[in-house]
C-alpha cells in the first residue's frame, strides 16, 4: 500500500513538473535585442557591401567604413566579458543581435568549462559561428576567430573611473591640422578591434 502510495505520488509530482515547464517554454520571450548591436547593424547596413544598396563603391568609402567600426568597436567593449568571471553572454548577444540584424545565419553552442578555478564561471562559456558564403564555392574556407573576454580592470588606476568600459569615442591632436579618433576600453586593443575588423 505504502508503494503504491509513494508511486501516486510521484507520478503527479511528475505530471505537475512537466505541465509547469512545458507552461514556461511556451511563455518564454526570445531576449531582447542589444541595443548596442541593434547601432553596429545599422551603420553596417549602410555599407553597400553588406547591405543590399550596391553601388558604384561596393566597399564603401572610408568614411562610412570607420564611422562603422567606431559604433561597433565602442559597442561591443561596453559589452560586459570580464574574466575571472568569464561570463560571455553579453557579448555573445551583442554579436546575435547584429547577425540577426544583418540575416546572417548563426548559431549558438554551449560548451561546458572545465577549469577546476574558483574564478571561473562553471558552464557559462559559448560559442557563436556564423558561416558566410564566399563568392566561388570551391574555394577553401577561411576561419576568422576571437575570444570575447577582457581582463579585469581597476577603475581607480584610470584617468577617468568611468572609461575602462565605456567605449567612449575620443579625438587626439596630431599635429595642428589632423586629428585623430580613438576609442577608450577594456577590450579596444586585445581583441574586441579585431572581432569588429573581421
């Protein structure tokens, strides 16, 4: 009598696991799209290489190809990918949200960790691969890759405390007719500028 009991039991605390998650998946919203991936997707478009607006210049001019990589580079270091902890999410999204944008097919793979550190996330990496056509299908494949995490940084060993992250968009004097941009981050020069340049 006991089993059967005990078996009753389980069965709908089973049945009631399963309604409840199968309630939950179905109400599940997809994540919003980043806004700061939504900015980058957008001045790419304008590029007539990757847009659909082919004209005389399929490139683009310079102007539009740095004003570009000036949004997405100052974007994506406000993306948070510090590690320790070694949290990607963010800037996993980031990338989506323009792939998205632009309808580049991607997807998504969780891979375990398998650092035994206590500063590191368990479980919390991923992989994002999109997969471009080339233009003549025999051709071998080329593999563009990055790491999307950025080392630690001290808010107090900076000029400003608030510039580490902040992708902020500067300007430095060269000389007394040229200046020149650069964008304040964790990030800007290892390796989040070669994500954006690939």
């Amino acid at each position: 009598l006991c089993y059967w009991a005990f078996m009753k039991l389980y069965f709908f605390a089973f049945a009631y696991l399963v309604i409840f998650s199968s309630c939950q998946s179905a109400t599940a919203k997809e994540p919003a799209m980043d806004a700061r991936g939504l900015a980058c997707a957008k001045v790419l478009a304008e590029i007539p290489a990757i847009g659909n607006n082919k004209e005389a210049n399929p490139a683009g001019s310079d102007a539009q190809i740095k004003d570009a990589f000036a949004v997405c580079l100052s974007g994506y270091i406000q993306t948070a990918s510090v590690n320790p902890p070694g949290i990607d999410a963010e800037a996993i999204h980031f990338f989506e949200t323009i792939f998205t944008s632009l309808g580049i097919p991607y997807e998504t793979i969780s891979v375990p960790n398998l650092a035994k550190t206590q500063t590191t996330a368990p479980g919390q990496f991923s992989l994002l691969v999109a997969r471009l056509p080339g233009k003549v299908a025999s051709a071998p494949a080329i593999v563009l890759y990055h790491h999307t995490d950025v080392v630690p940084a001290f808010p107090a060993e900076w000029l400003d405390a608030k510039l580490p992250f902040s992708g902020k968009l500067d300007t430095f004097p060269l000389s007394g007719t040229t200046t020149e941009k650069f964008i304040w981050g964790r990030g800007a020069l290892d390796m989040k500028s070669i994500a954006i340049m690939q």
